[in-house]
C-alpha cells in the first residue's frame, strides 16, 4: 500500500476513535438518567455564541426543580450544576474534604503566575492559604484604612476634573477601575501607581493592555481546561509571557529596593517577604504569583461591585437618599472625621452592598472538583469522582424561589431576621467555607470607603433620556467589562 494511503487511514481510524470516545464520553447524563441539556462538541453545554454563565443560568431554571443536581459538561469536562442548597452548604463546608480544589489549569514551573492560591491543589493551597491569612486579619486591613481612605479622597478629586470635561455623563468602570488599580498597587506592593492622576500610567495601562490579549485560540483554551494535568505534562502555559515578566520584575525589584533600604512597608508583600526569609518561605515566582491573583482578582472584582452598586444607587434613588443619610449621619457623630469604626458602624451601607451582590454578583459561579465519588441524599444522585461541581450563585441569587421578586433592589432582605431565615447558601458573592475568598474584608473596605466619599460627594442618576445606562444589565458574568454611564451631579 503507498505511503500516503495508509497515512489517510491511521488518519480516520484516529479520528473515527476520538469521535466514539467524545459521544461516550458525551452520554455519561442520560446513561446515569440525570436530567440535562445533550452536550455538543466542542463546547459541551456552552453554547459558542454565549457564554459558560448564561448556560449554566439556562440549565438552572429549567432543571432546578428535577432533582439535587443536573448533568453539564464544560467543553469535554465532565460537570453537575448543582440546586439544592442543603447539597450546596455540605459541598462548600460539611464535606468540604472531598472538594477542596476548583480543577483549574496551573504550572508552577512554566507558568509561575498561574500558580497561585486560587488554582493550586488541595495540599499546596492548604500551607500557603495558611501561611497568607494572617495578612487580611482585621488588625491588618484597620492598618490599611488610611491609606485607602487617601485614595479614596483622590477618586473623588479625579471625578470632579471627570464631570467638567465630560458635561456630567460619565462611564464608570474606567474611573474605579484606577482607584481599584491605585489602591491595589499601594496595599499589595507599596506602589504609588498614580492611575488617578494619570489615564495613561504605565502601570493601569501596562495591565490593562496585556491582561486584554489572549495567548492562545478558543480550542485551545477549552483543551487546557479540560485536560488542565495533561496540559501541565505538556508544559503549557495560559499567561501571557508579558504579563509573566512584568509581575516577576515588579516584585523582584520592590524586594532587592526593601532589603537594601531597609524599608518597611504596610502592604501584603511584606508578609510574604517575611515568609520567605524563614525555612519554606516563598519564592519571588511565589510571591509574583499571589500578587498576581490579588491583582486579578481585586481589578475585575472590586471595580464590578463598586459600579454595580452606583448603579444600583442611580436606579433607586430613595435608597440612595437613604444612605447618604445615614452616611451623614455617623459622620456627625465622629466629627466629620471618616475612620476605619465611623465606617464600620454604617448598618445601611452593608446591606446596600450585600443586596447588590446578590442582584450583580460579579463571580456568577464557583467551582470545585470532586475528589472520590459523593452520594448525596438522593439514592439515584451521586456524583462521581473527578466531576467539576458548578454551584450557580447568580442565578440562585435571582431565582423567585429564594428571593421573592428578584429585580426589585431592596437592601431590607439583609436584616439580621431575614438572613438568619435563609440557607447560609443561598447568599455567596465571596463564597462560604474554607476556601472562601480570603481578600473578602479587603475588598468590602475599599468598597465601602468607594461609596461613602462618593455618596456624600455627588448625586447619582441614570441617563435613560440618552439611553446610555443599560437596564437591565446584560447578565455576561463580567460586569467590569461593559460600559456603565451615569450622570453625576455635584451636592
Ligand atoms: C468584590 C470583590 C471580590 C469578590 C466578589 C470576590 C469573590 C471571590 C469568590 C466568589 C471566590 C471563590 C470563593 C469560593 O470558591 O468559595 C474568591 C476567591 C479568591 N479571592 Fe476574591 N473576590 C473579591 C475580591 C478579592 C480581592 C480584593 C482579593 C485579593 C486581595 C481576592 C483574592 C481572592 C483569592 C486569592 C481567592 C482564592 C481563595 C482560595 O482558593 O483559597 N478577592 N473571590
């Protein structure tokens, strides 16, 4: 037989292989008789022209009341939506031993910032989850209140000169997302980074245009999602070698400049300098690791909850009046003076923030990976060892069911009466359980100080009359990505 047929037939046997393979693999729901959508290669359930937080709100509210769980499948992985909340809370708490990890892609050696706190597995997250903690305790964060608050008081600086150029109409994520940058930079490295004063800082517009540029196609990110430990073997990478470069330089620098001034400084690196001078300590790929994470995770995250909210304040402007009262209110009462307990005695502001979270909640699911299989309470439902565990928070978040007519913003559902008649899991922005968000209190605090200086500065409104702020909002899972105007009049 010449060369090239028997080529073209190790070629379609292969590929005629690979095709059995993926229906089997495909049928695993309907074989075990759990509801579910039929998957499609190649994004499983994801449908190409959504996205994974849309298909998984789809499946919710059409197989929610069939039973505990519902099959998915995210490109070829194997995964359950789950909808009982008992199941949730026994998941991210109870049994948390068999759920430890989210079954993320990593690769310390090649891809040094992926591996960090919330992609690594179970026994490395667990010393270095421990080893960081001590650094977001309630002393640390009240330490760093002052150097948020002075942020904080720029933000309002840099809207003033925004209004005046911009007639009033303003897109909100470009003006957090640089007080986000500035107080990130100034808590996780002592970095001035200057965003506010300066659109065009390097370092706002450094990770902004390299966090925007995708390393690899569509396919081959849902391949390394799939087979994220094949994808180590083959020593592939998902950052982008810019991004890579920059962390590692950043840190490399800031600890070679802290040694040999001997300064000391009041953010997250020192902790982790600290670490990394004792036995086990962290190397500077580690630290650029965590850093990275605090970065991503604090940009997109912190920037969505504070826009989500004065957006929230726009479109329902006696809450509003309602905050900037009480916001008068405990500023009275000390004085006028905004410090780290005015700010923790504001009972509204918390329940403005928790409520919109639960409409917006900028992390539309959490994951995690089953370790061994798991029998739930339901004889035909167990889930098997190696599924990733979908837990649906936004669309829970605004499910009928749970809470009574969802689009309606009402910061009232977060009286202590009201949450302590819920199931703990049917609120989780920040997650429950020990792998819960762990820059939680730092978060809210820059939230927090975000809304009181802005609230008692300015007046929010939507412009329905140019129609540019959207309602509702587009669900997309990233709400930092959108565009956001509202009109902002000085009180
Ligand atoms: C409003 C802002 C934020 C929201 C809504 C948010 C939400 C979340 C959620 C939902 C998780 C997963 C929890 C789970 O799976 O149970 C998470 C994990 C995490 N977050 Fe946040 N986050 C925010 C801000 C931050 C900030 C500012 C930092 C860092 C300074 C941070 C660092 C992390 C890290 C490192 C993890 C992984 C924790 C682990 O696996 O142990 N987050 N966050």
């Amino acid at each position: 037989m010449a060369l090239w047929v028997y080529t073209i037939n190790i070629f379609l046997a292969a590929f005629a292989t690979a095709l059995i393979l993926i229906k089997r693999r495909f049928s695993y729901w309907k074989r075990r008789e759990i509801p579910h959508d039929e998957p499609h290669f190649p994004g499983g359930n994801i449908d190409c022209s959504s996205n994974t937080s849309k298909s998984v709100q789809r499946n919710y509210n059409k197989f929610k009341t069939t039973g505990p769980f519902g099959g998915f499948f995210i490109n070829l992985h194997r995964a359950v939506v789950l909808y009982d909340l008992d199941l949730i809370k026994d998941v991210l708490v109870k049994d948390f031993h068999n759920f430890p990890e989210r079954g993320l892609f990593h690769n310390e050696k090649d891809d040094p910032l992926s591996a960090n706190l919330f992609r690594l597995d179970e026994t490395k997250w667990k010393q270095l989850r421990s080893q960081l903690s001590p650094s977001f305790s309630g002393i640390k964060m009240k330490d760093m209140f002052l150097t948020i608050l002075s942020i904080g008081q720029k933000l309002v600086q840099a809207l003033d000169d925004v209004i005046d150029v911009e007639n009033s109409t303003v897109e909100m994520n470009e003006i957090i997302g640089r007080y986000v940058t500035d107080v990130n930079g100034n808590c996780v490295f002592g970095l001035d980074c200057n965003s506010l004063n300066d659109k065009n800082a390097d370092f706002f517009r450094t990770i902004k245009s390299i966090s925007g540029t995708k390393l690899h196609s569509k396919i081959v990110n849902s391949l390394i999602s799939s087979f994220p430990k094949l994808a180590q073997k083959l020593r592939m990478r998902e950052t982008h070698e810019d991004l890579n470069d920059f962390f590692i330089r950043i840190v490399r620098e800031t600890i070679e400049y802290r040694e040999k001034n001997s300064v000391k400084h009041n953010d997250f690196l020192s902790l982790m300098i600290e670490l990394k001078n004792i036995d086990g300590g962290l190397s500077i790929e580690q630290m650029s690791g965590q850093t990275f994470a605090y970065f991503s995770a604090g940009f997109e995250n912190s920037t969505a909850a504070i826009v989500v909210t004065l957006y929230e304040l726009a479109l329902n402007q006696d809450v509003q009046d309602k905050l900037r009262d009480e916001i008068t209110n405990r500023m009275e009462k000390f004085r006028q003076k905004l410090s780290f307990d005015c700010m923790m005695e504001m009972r509204y502001l918390k329940k403005v923030v928790k409520e919109s979270l639960r409409k917006h909640p900028v992390v539309p699911y959490l994951l995690r990976l089953a370790k061994n299989d798991y029998q739930t309470s339901h004889p035909k439902y167990v889930i098997p060892s190696q599924t990733l565990i979908i837990i649906p928070i936004e669309a829970i978040q605004n499910d009928p069911d749970v809470y009574p007519e969802p689009d309606h913003f009402d910061p009232e559902r977060f009286r202590s009466e009201e949450i302590h008649q819920r199931n703990i899991a049917a609120w989780l922005p920040f997650g429950v359980g020990p792998r819960h968000c762990i820059g939680l209190r730092f978060a809210k605090m820059q939230i927090y100080v975000a809304l009181i200086l802005l609230i008692s500065s300015y007046r929010f409104y939507t412009t329905c009359d140019c129609d540019r702020t959207a309602n509702p909002l587009p669900v997309d899972g990233k709400k930092s990505s959108g565009q956001i105007y509202l009109r902002v009049e000085r009180i």
